[in-house]
C-alpha cells in the first residue's frame, strides 16, 4: 500500500486530506509540527511527502533541506504546500528540492491526491 506522509498543523485541513486518501486506499501518515513530521519521515520512509511551510517547531523549507541531507530521505518526492502563492517562495522550495509547490486556497483536496498519485511509484 502507498503511504503519504502530511505534516500540516491545520487540523480541519489535515482531516480533509486524510479522508480524501483512505477513501483512495493510500496510508497517511500525519505530523502537526516541522519536527515531528522530520522524525515520522526518517522512521517510515514513505513514497511522497505533503510539507506545509508554515508550521511551529521547524518550517517546512528547513525540513525539506533536513530530508535532503539525508541519504535514507532525499529521494522522497516532497510537495510544498502552503497559502503562500509568493515567486520567491516557489523558487526557494525548488531550489532545496522540492518536486512540486501547491498553494492550498487554489486545490481541494481531491485535487492534492491526484498530484500526490503521480509521485508514487
């Protein structure tokens, strides 16, 4: 079975997103902080991760550079989530590796599963 990690700290989002992927048969696995959802990606490896930016503990850039470091994680595709739509944010995800940046206000999440789906293999 895939597995998706989330690590959101919005927890009416988190509850959308989790019933939009058991509905679709995928595992999700949920972080609420930067931190948290470092060590729950480093413990279960999982085929794609959803990053907020924008989150207590650690932000989503400085996990995404953390995953990046690593030889167990770097390879995880990691889609940047965030309300901010800004240039600079979308190049700064880019450039520390991000595979995709999705602005949250403009997707539902029906529409995040399937952009999650093209990154599990």
């Amino acid at each position: 079975m895939a597995k998706v990690l989330l690590v959101e700290d919005d927890s009416t989002l988190m509850e959308m997103y989790q019933l939009k992927f058991n509905e679709a048969k995928i595992e999700i696995l949920t972080a609420t902080n930067g931190e948290s959802g470092l060590a729950l990606a480093k413990q279960s490896l999982p085929d794609v991760i959803l990053l907020d930016i924008m989150m207590p503990k650690l932000d989503g850039f400085s996990v995404l550079t953390e995953l990046k470091k690593d030889d167990q994680t770097k390879k995880i595709p990691v889609i940047l989530l965030s309300n901010l739509g800004q240039k600079s944010d979308i190049e700064k995800g880019k450039e520390l590796g991000a595979v995709d940046y999705v602005v949250k206000a403009s997707l539902t999440p029906a529409q995040v599963l399937e952009k999650a789906k093209q990154y599990i293999k």
